[in-house]
C-alpha cells in the first residue's frame, strides 16, 4: 500500500506546493503549511495573535487562529480560486506559531505583539496575522512603520475603530486607528476603510462604506482604493466583521447590512497590484459561529491575502 501524507505541518520539506491531507486529520497548520520558527527564505509567516481582551462586546476571537488553521485545511489541497495562479505554488509560505504572551500581564502584550512582528520582518518576510480582536493591528502596525515608515492601509471593517481615546496605554479594539493615525503610525490621507457601517470621524481615510458597496460594483470600490493608496507600501487588515452577519456570525461586534464573501473575494482580487507588504484577518470568534462559517470565510480571505501578496511579489504571478 503507498504511503499516504500525513502531519505535513511537521513532517514537509518544501514550503511550497499543495497538500493532500485528509481535512480531518493530522496536525493543524495554517493551509498544511510547516511549523517553523527559522524564516530564511520564507516569502510569507502566518501567524496568529490570541488576544481578546480589548474586546468590548462579545470576547472569544483569542480561539480564532485555530479555527482558521482547522479550517484552512479544507482549502490547502487545490489552487485559490478566481486568481489564475496557485499562490502556494510560486511563494514559501509556512506557519510560525502564535505570538506568546501572559495573559496576566496586560500592560506587557503590546510590546510583546510588536516584538513579534519585528522579529518576522527583520528575517525578511511578511506577516499573515490571525487574530485575536482588533486591537492586535496597531501595535502590528507600530512594527511595520518602524521598517516602512508610516503606512497607507485598506482596512474592512463594519467600524472605523478611530474613536477618540486621550489615553495611549489603553487597550481597545475601538480606538487603535486613531491612536495609529494620531501617532503617525499610519497616514490617513493614502488609506481606505471599506464596509463601514457606523458613525464616527474617519479623521481623513477615504471611507467607501457598506451601501457604497452594496450599490456600486466592486470592481469600482476597488479601483477607488488603489488610486488612494497608489504605490505606497499597505498594510491590509480585514475585521471579520465588514461582513454581514449572515456570512459571518460568528464575531464579537456584529452589524446587520454588511459585505457578502462574493463582494469581499471581488473586491480583494481587483485589488491585485498594490504594494502589499502586510496583512491580517481579525475578530474570528468561534464561541459565537455555527457550523464554522465565519472561520471558513476566515480561511478564504486569509488564502486570498496570500495570493495578493503572490501577484505583486512574485513574478510567476503575473504572467
């Protein structure tokens, strides 16, 4: 009887190509991807970031890097469909484990995010982050601005999450865009927020919010975002919650009105070009989902995010 792949997230050599493992079996990793801390020649690290306790509603998004990791596996034997291209073909993609921290000592967990981020730039990869709440992003983004300067972002979401907070030490999955913009780790005037469904001071980002996308096509969202980013280097981050609930119940701060996955995979793929440097996908809360739909939707985008990465990065990509 032929041997038959199994524990590939331990067991692979190659951080490149498909997987053929049973969906149910063997060793979790993000898309089958190998376990591995040293990112020598590594195009893309995903990692996850456990954390929920910024969370103001509903907590539960800490268990979301393992949903999607579970869920990844129903993907991880076939091409990302729509791209014309296998992105896990052309780039080394591998899974480095989840950002440590305890969680008793809050005060501590910003700087620990951090560090973790500018450990895997600093070896040459991009990051692929699952969270964990929103929080996570800005001090991710304190990491990436530290190596690209401030950055532009595209950021989906049901909320601007720029609510004014005096307090910089505070820890809130609501206030981090402000304190990214007003820090001047991000810069307003070259980033979007797409699926926004709240009110709030955008305090400068091109807002294309749910109606906007829901009565133009998304092709057209998409080519108004890459006009305001242009060339600059992007930090994507998706809140599961740009959603709507029907295609994503499972999070801490759902809104009625949102995104479907078709929108959302449309609007991702027209985005193709961009100077895409980081990512992250968020808000995942499985204590609140049903029948993993939001963590297979989690699992999609995540896929999508690495072949927009592929399609900037990788020459084979593009031909």
């Amino acid at each position: 009887m032929n041997d038959t792949p199994m524990d590939g997230a331990i067991t692979r050599t190659s951080d490149r190509g498909l997987n053929q493992e049973l969906a149910y079996a063997g060793v979790p990793s993000f898309m089958r991807r190998r376990y591995t801390k040293d990112l020598q020649g590594v195009d893309i690290a995903f990692t996850g970031i456990p954390f929920d306790h910024s969370t103001m509603n509903r907590p539960g998004a800490r268990y979301g890097p393992r949903a999607v990791r579970e869920q990844s596996a129903l993907l991880a034997w076939g091409a990302a469909y729509r791209w014309d291209f296998s992105p896990f073909e052309i780039c080394n993609v591998v899974d480095y484990g989840d950002c440590g921290f305890d969680h008793g000592k809050l005060d501590e967990i910003p700087q620990r995010i951090e560090a973790h981020t500018a450990g895997i730039l600093k070896q040459g990869a991009a990051a692929l982050t699952i969270g964990g709440d929103h929080y996570i992003t800005y001090p991710i983004l304190r990491a990436y601005a530290e190596h690209y300067g401030p950055m532009s972002f595209i950021h989906f979401d049901a909320h601007t999450d720029t609510w004014e907070d005096p307090d910089p030490t505070r820890i809130d999955h609501g206030t981090m865009m402000y304190h990214a913009i007003n820090q001047g780790v991000a810069a307003p005037e070259r980033s979007v927020q797409i699926g926004i469904r709240t009110h709030n001071d955008p305090l400068g980002v091109s807002i294309f919010d749910a109606d906007c996308v829901h009565e133009r096509e998304p092709e057209w969202v998409a080519e108004q975002a890459r006009q305001v980013v242009g060339d600059h280097p992007v930090y994507l981050t998706f809140d599961i919650d740009a959603l709507d609930p029907a295609f994503a119940p499972g999070t801490g701060t759902p809104v009625i009105g949102g995104l479907s996955t078709y929108q959302a995979h449309k609007i991702l793929r027209n985005l193709a070009g961009i100077n895409l440097v980081g990512m992250d996908v968020v808000e995942v809360s499985p204590p609140f989902d049903h029948g993993n739909i939001t963590a297979i939707a989690g699992a999609e985008l995540a896929q999508d995010l690495v072949a927009l990465w592929a399609y900037r990065h990788c020459e084979e990509a593009r031909q």
